[in-house]
C-alpha cells in the first residue's frame, strides 16, 4: 500500500518529556515540576528533572531523525523556559535554545514541527487560575506570539495544544495529571478555556509566521459500547461527545454537542462571551490526531458522566504494555468518521506507537511486538488514504524512551532505546527504528 507523494513522515516528542534542564538557563517552574514532587503522584516518584537530557544532546537527537528518514520533527515548547512567570518578557537564553534546535534541524533537512502547549504550564499561571480561567487563554496568545515572532521566520507548521481532552479529563477530572485537581463537574470550564486559547493563538500566529499551516491536535478515539457488534450504546454516544466532538465541533462548526452545551454554559460561567465560539471557531489549516487504541464503555448512573471506560471482554483482545487494546481498524474508522462529518480537513496523524518494555542485547533491541503494531496502524492509515481521507503525514510517538507522565521511565514508546537503568541515557535504536525507515523510504506499507 502506497502513501500519497507528499506525504510527511515524522517523530515526536514533548519538552517535559525529553528536555530536562528543568531549572537552568532562566526557566521557570512548570505544574509537572510540582506535581512530580508530590509523594504518590508519579510511579517511582520519577521526574523530568534529566528525562532524556535532550537540552544538551540535542544533536544527537537530530542525527537520529535523519538517519531514521524522518523529514519532520514534532517537538514542543516549553512555555516557562520561554516565559518563566507565563507572562511578560521572555527569556532570551530559552528562545536561543529553541533557534538552535530549529537551525540544527532545519541544517539537517528535517522540517521543524511545533506544539505550543504539551502540558507543562508555568506554575505561576497555576498560581493564578490556571486554565479555570479566561486570563490563561489570553495569556497563552501572548506567549504563542512570542515563540511564533521568535522563530517564525523558520518555522511554518504550528500546533496549538496536545490533546486538550487529556488536560480537561486527566488533569482537571481525574486528578492523575498536573494540577491534579479531581473536579469533575467543573472540568468543562477547562475545556472552554483551552479552546479559547487555541482561537485566540492561531490568528497570533499567523500574523507573526507568513506562511505558516497552524492546526490542532487531539487525541481521539472510536467509542463502543460493550456489545461491540451493535451500534453505539447511548452511553459510547455520550462518551463520544464528550471526548471526542467536545474539542471538534466548536473549532469546526462553532457549536458544542448538544448533548452537553448546557452543561458547558453552567460550568464555565462567567467565563464564556458572546462571540467565543466565532474565535474557536477561526478555519485551521490541518487537525492533529493522535490515536493509540479504542475506547470502549459501558453505562454508569453518574450524572452529566454516563459511562464507564471498560476493558474490552471479547477472548483476543490484545494489550500494549499501557494496557491500550491494540484495534488498528479503530484508527481507520476514526479517520473515516472525521472525513465523512467535518469536511475532509488536511489531517496528520501527530501521534501514534506502542509501549513494550525491551532491553538492548548485545548492542540490539529486538522490538518485534513494536513493529507489529506499526505495520498493522500504518496499514489501516494507508487504507483511509486509499479511501479518500486527507491523510497528509504520519508522526510516530515517539522517537526516545522518555517520561511517559504518571507512568514515570516505566513505560518506553521510543523507536530509541534510552539508558536509565545504568544511568548513561545512550541511544541504541531498536529494530522498529530501522524498520520504519524503511518504510519512510519506499513510503509504501
Ligand atoms: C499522549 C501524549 C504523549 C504521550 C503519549 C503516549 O497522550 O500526548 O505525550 O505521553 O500519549
């Protein structure tokens, strides 16, 4: 199966989880600085204090793009090495690493790809509200500007937020990300904010970038009720909306699901304006998708909240190390359903790949179960390509081993193996690295 010509091979990887150098150069605390440190928060009471030490090994990070193939590389910023209070005057040291990085990659033939936000909120913003409130959204444009007048000049493709429903849900919901808060009945002011702050980012953005293809990432998922072979359950229709259309339809269609917009102008008050979905709403040039596995739930007698995430039943499911049911033909259904109810829009899959713990042997990584799973994905993309989506690029999560957030070092996406266990952090590629470039070089599956 043929990609299309074009097409955007990629790998990525998020400031928390690969910098390091937390506290050098003039930055600021981030919310994953402090929620790290708090006893109970993260496996292992890990940190990302070194994570992958990508701060000063960068260079060796940009040699392995290029000898993997990879044409594109998704990293993010981090916003409190940029803005270490979240507001006002920038550290220059910390855009000066950023342009190094992007003239590093640029030398390298490999297209810089930047996330603004991949979670890490400076903690003074925290300090302030954090996404509860409107001021954050505002504040988020002006950083957005910054980085976009800063590096703009070289850097043409912009994501605004990761995965907004993981910071609505894990952060704001379930308490298991920074901040922690476990407030589930007023996590929709969150979500409100964050798509404020897309809005309100992207015409920034494009103002300071001419040029420049500015898009959205969410992570997303096809949701079925337990009886799998039956249409969608009430309660998958309601988790769907939630999850799913809750962080598409205002940037698409400027509405919220009807199934929760009432529950959206109770939860976020005051904070909601007239005119805040025409600024959600501003066109986007691509949409993001990250896709892991499926969701599968089941009906639950909590309000607003009417479903409950179940572990598939049916004999041969089977499980990353994450415990994410492998369903590479959920990821050909999502793409499909995107295509058929939001128009067609340009997509890139920002996100993709599997956690499977393996050791180098010998100076080798046998990760067979790895190249598995790609191959299995990477067919069914090829498929919806086939098919009519506008499938545009492919980024692989991710190219190190790094800090896989509350999972701490525990959990390893990387095509590269990291050494934590005997400290040195040396890159071994494992053979999913080779075999993906591979692929990269015929672009076929
Ligand atoms: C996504 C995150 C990314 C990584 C993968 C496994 O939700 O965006 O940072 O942790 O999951």
């Amino acid at each position: 199966m043929k990609f299309p010509d074009g097409f955007t091979w990629g790998a990525a990887t998020a400031a928390y989880q690969v910098e390091g150098a937390w506290n050098e150069d003039g930055k600021g605390r981030s919310i994953w600085d402090d929620f790290c440190r708090k006893p109970g928060k993260v496996r292992n009471g890990d940190t990302g204090d070194l994570a992958c030490d990508s701060y000063h090994r960068w260079p060796e990070d940009v040699k392995l793009l290029q000898e993997g193939g990879f044409g594109a590389y998704r990293f993010s910023v981090s916003w409190p090495r940029v803005q270490p209070g979240g507001r006002g005057r920038a550290n220059q040291a910390g855009l000066d690493w950023y342009s190094r990085l992007v003239d590093g990659l640029l030398e390298a033939g490999i297209e810089p790809w930047i996330t603004l936000y991949h979670w890490d909120l400076p903690s003074s913003l925290q300090e302030s509200g954090g996404w509860y409130e409107r001021s954050t959204a505002e504040a988020f444009a002006d950083y957005a500007d910054v980085v976009a007048h800063a590096l703009g000049d070289r850097v043409k493709r912009w994501i605004t937020l990761n995965e907004p429903w993981v910071v609505t849900a894990c952060g704001h919901a379930l308490g298991i990300h920074a901040p922690g808060f476990r407030r589930p009945y007023s996590a929709l002011r969150v979500a409100h904010c964050l798509l404020l702050a897309h809005g309100l980012a992207v015409p920034r953005i494009r103002a300071a970038s001419p040029g420049a293809l500015v898009g959205l990432t969410n992570n997303l998922s096809v949701v079925d009720g337990v009886r799998i072979d039956r249409p969608p359950s009430k309660a998958a229709r309601r988790f769907d909306a939630i999850a799913n259309r809750m962080f598409m339809d205002p940037v698409f269609n400027r509405r919220w699901p009807t199934e929760i917009a009432g529950a959206v102008d109770r939860q976020a008050g005051r904070n909601l304006r007239p005119g805040d979905l025409e600024l959600i709403g501003v066109p986007i040039d691509f949409l993001g998708v990250n896709n892991y596995s499926r969701t599968i739930v089941k009906a639950s007698p909590l309000p607003l909240y009417s479903f409950l995430p179940v572990r598939p039943a049916y004999g041969h499911a089977a499980f990353t190390s994450m415990d994410w049911e492998i369903c590479p033909e959920g990821l050909y259904r999502l793409l499909m359903g995107i295509a058929r109810d939001y128009g067609n829009p340009p997509v890139y899959i920002t996100e993709n790949g599997a956690a499977f713990e393996e050791r180098p042997d010998g100076g080798v990584v046998r990760d067979g179960n790895r190249i598995d799973y790609l191959r299995a994905y990477l067919s069914q993309a090829a498929r919806a390509a086939a098919e009519g989506c506008s499938l545009r690029g492919y980024f692989v999560w991710s190219l190190l081993d790094n800090f896989e957030w509350a999972e701490g070092y525990a959990r390893t996406f990387g095509l590269v193996h990291v050494d934590y266990e005997g400290g040195t952090l040396a890159r071994t590629p494992k053979d999913s690295y080779r075999w993906l470039a591979q692929v990269i070089g015929r672009n076929e599956i």
